[in-house]
C-alpha cells in the first residue's frame, strides 16, 4: 500500500508531505524490495530503470534481516531504522510502515 500523507504534527513541521508505505511481511516481496519500490514511486522514477538503489545508505540483506520473524516465527516488535537516500529521509518501522520525507527547501 503506498500513499501521500501528511504524517504526525512534528514530522510535518520539517516537511509539507510524507509518503507513507507498508510492507507485507507474509507477502512475496522483501522488505528492502518492498523500500525501493516505495522510493522510486516517491521520487515518480521508473523502478526498472535502476536509478533507485539503496546500497550507498543501508545493506539491502541487513535491512531484510533485521525485521525478518525469528526463527520460531514470532514477529519482532519495536524499533525502527532510518536513513537518507538520495535526500529523502527513511524510516523503516518493525510493524512494516515506511516512511519518507523529502528534502526541506530552505
């Protein structure tokens, strides 16, 4: 699910709009997988081209461990991750929500 939301009242005083996406964790894509596409539909590229790639901010393999279920299956609960791509600030929650803020202009 992806949409262009405005997020929590603090989160929308650094930026206008966040967009908002969840991955499905029973789903078939991964979570990093899952980041990209997000991304790519934020920065309204063609996510087959390649231009969107998150090796220079995060491990794509770590990021899809680190909230994967432990091994007897119980979901992980709590914590996020964040970080920057391409100027777009990424927060990737335990419970699967994602989100991205733009750029501030100044």
């Amino acid at each position: 699910m992806h949409e262009r939301r405005p997020s929590h009242p603090a989160s929308q005083s650094r930026s206008p709009s966040v967009y908002r996406a969840v991955h499905d964790p029973d789903g078939p894509a991964t979570l990093s997988t899952t980041v990209v596409h997000a991304l790519a539909d934020c920065l309204d590229v063609d996510v087959t081209e390649g231009r969107v790639t998150l090796y220079d901010a995060v491990d794509p393999d770590a990021l899809d461990g680190l909230f994967r279920p432990r091994h007897d299956g119980r979901r992980r609960s709590g914590g996020t991750l964040a970080f920057t791509v391409r100027d777009h600030y990424v927060t990737v929650g335990s419970d699967g929500e994602i989100l991205i803020e733009p750029p501030v202009r100044r």
